[in-house]
C-alpha cells in the first residue's frame, strides 16, 4: 500500500466517476481505472460498485475508504507538526464558506494571513452549511467557518464572531398589529410569523435556525419562495413579496441595492455565533492558530468600524 492509492480512492469515492476523478488527479482515466483495478486485486475485494452511476462504494469500500481518510488526515496533522518543528512555513490550508459568507469574510481574512505566512497555498471552496461540514469529516477541507446554533458530533469549534439575524420587508409591509415597538423596529415574532416567507433551500444554516424560529413560535412557515442566496432573499423581501430572515452580514453586502425596512426579531436582538470548525482531535499548528486568530480579530475590527459608522440603513442601529 502507498499514501498515492488512499488519495487515488478518496477522489473517486468522492466524484463518483472514473472521468471526473482522474481530471482532478490529473492522470488519464485509463490509468485510474487501471490502478483502482490493481488495488482491488491485492486486496481480494471490489471498492466500487461499477454497475452503479456514479459509483458506489461496496460495503468492503466504505471500511477500507474510512480508514484511508483516517491515515491521510495523520499524514497531514504530520506535516503540520514537522512545519512547526523545521519552522519551514510552507504548505496548504484548504478552508471552506458558505457562498455569500465567503464574500464577507475572506476579503477581510485572506490578505493579512497572506502577509504573515506568504508561502502557504491557500484554496477556498464553498457550498452550503451540510455539504461543508460533510467535506470537513472526510477531510477535503481543513476549516469550515459556519454559524452554528449547536455542536456538531466530532468537530471542534472555536467562535470567530456573532452576528444579529434580523427580518427584512417593503417599506410599509408590516402593519401596526406586527410590532411591539414600532419606533425602535422590534416585531411581535408571533404575529409576523404567519406572512409569507422567502428563505433559503434546505442545507442552509439559516434555513436550520429559522425552521427553530418558527418551531419556537407555534407557527408553520407560509413559505412563498426558497432562495439558493440570503442577497436574493433581501431583494425579494424588499419586492413586497414577503418577509425574510437574513443574517446582519446581507446588509452590508447590500448596500447601495434597492432598500428594504430591516427589523428586530425580538427586544433583546437574537444572535448566532460563528466559528471555525474543525476535526475534534487533530494537529493545530502555528499557521492553523494563526488563522483561527486573524479570523476573530479581523471581523471584530470590521464590525466595530461598521458600528461607529452608524452600521445600516435600519430603523434602530443594529
């Protein structure tokens, strides 16, 4: 066995096609199929049910992919420790966002890790909440940043920032009956809960936390529309086509766009937490901790500067 066939198993598992593996192994697809055939000789075992599209791995497949994904992830927590040894700071970090987080966050992170540590490759992928955290425990990606309301099983967290999810509409869309306080912009949640929604597919980490909202409300989402991104919830909202529950970040990501009333859900503002997330257990280095600390710091900056600018266009600042 060799660390190459661990990796050359991963990437078909993950693909699910011999093509589009050996692209991103960037051999043939001949060749792949030659040595994923090889493998499966000295082992006496399929990997891959073939008569599948796209594959699938047999049973013996998940066990041997499992422990393949275990033995690459010490290699890298390895590699890690004999950076910080050797001092030679050179190397990957592969973090991942969802799509419209990546926009806020990464313009604010990327350059002043690149500044200190100009010799690690940083790749970037994004995707929603379940998909991110799916790759983090099968080790394709080393941080995922990502609001969260509760711990995920296995993956260590460390909190980067807390943001307000606040509720945006028409001018003049909500009705006196939809407020407890009209003049500070806090809703009656329970009264406002029966409008038409626009929200995010599922997958989404704001989708989760508002089906908790309406959970805790009593009330079933009258849902109008499921948006793939919070910016296009924002302008739909602002449309008159109904209410929407965006995080605080959307507003900043929206300025200078079509305007829409933005309130709070409740007198004490509701907040989420955002963190890194990362695999419970493994090796975190001078870089990784360095990241994680740029990371907190630089959105604690950004947020203070946004707050002594006077924040958003919002009935109270936020």
């Amino acid at each position: 066995m060799e660390l190459r066939e661990f990796s050359y198993v991963s990437m078909l598992a993950q693909c699910g096609s011999f093509t589009k593996a050996a692209s991103k192994l960037f051999i043939t697809q001949p060749a792949l199929s030659n040595y994923i055939n090889k493998v499966e000789e000295e082992l006496g075992v399929k990997l891959f049910d073939r008569s599948s599209n796209p594959l699938v791995l047999t049973y013996a497949g998940e066990q041997y992919l499992k422990r393949a994904r275990g033995i690459l992830n010490q290699m890298e927590d390895m590699r890690r420790e004999m950076r910080d040894i050797t001092h030679h700071k050179t190397g990957r970090l592969r973090i991942g966002f969802p799509s419209e987080r990546i926009i806020y966050m990464l313009p604010l992170i990327l350059a002043p890790f690149k500044t200190r540590y100009p010799g690690i490759d940083v790749q970037v992928i994004s995707g929603p909440g379940n998909r991110l955290v799916e790759s983090l425990r099968e080790g394709d990606v080393d941080f995922v940043f990502l609001p969260a309301w509760h711990p995920y099983k296995d993956i260590a967290r460390m909190k980067v920032s807390e943001e307000e999810l606040v509720l945006v509409a028409a001018r003049g869309y909500l009705k006196e009956e939809h407020f407890l306080n009209r003049e500070s912009g806090i809703i009656n949640w329970r009264n406002t809960a029966a409008m038409p929604l626009i929200t995010l597919n599922r997958g989404h980490a704001l989708r989760a936390s508002v089906e908790v909202l309406y959970k805790n409300a009593g009330v079933k989402p009258n849902i109008i529309f499921e948006s793939h991104s919070n910016m296009l919830s924002y302008r739909l909202a602002a449309q008159g086509l109904g209410i929407a529950i965006i995080p605080e970040i959307t507003l900043e990501l929206m300025k200078g766009s079509m305007e829409a009333e933005v309130y709070h859900l409740s007198e004490c503002p509701l907040t989420w937490e955002v963190f890194a997330l990362y695999r419970e257990g493994c090796y975190i280095g001078e870089v990784e901790q360095a990241l994680l600390d740029i990371a907190r710091e630089e959105l604690d900056i950004h947020k203070k500067r946004e707050i002594s600018q006077e924040g958003y266009d919002a009935p109270r600042e936020l």
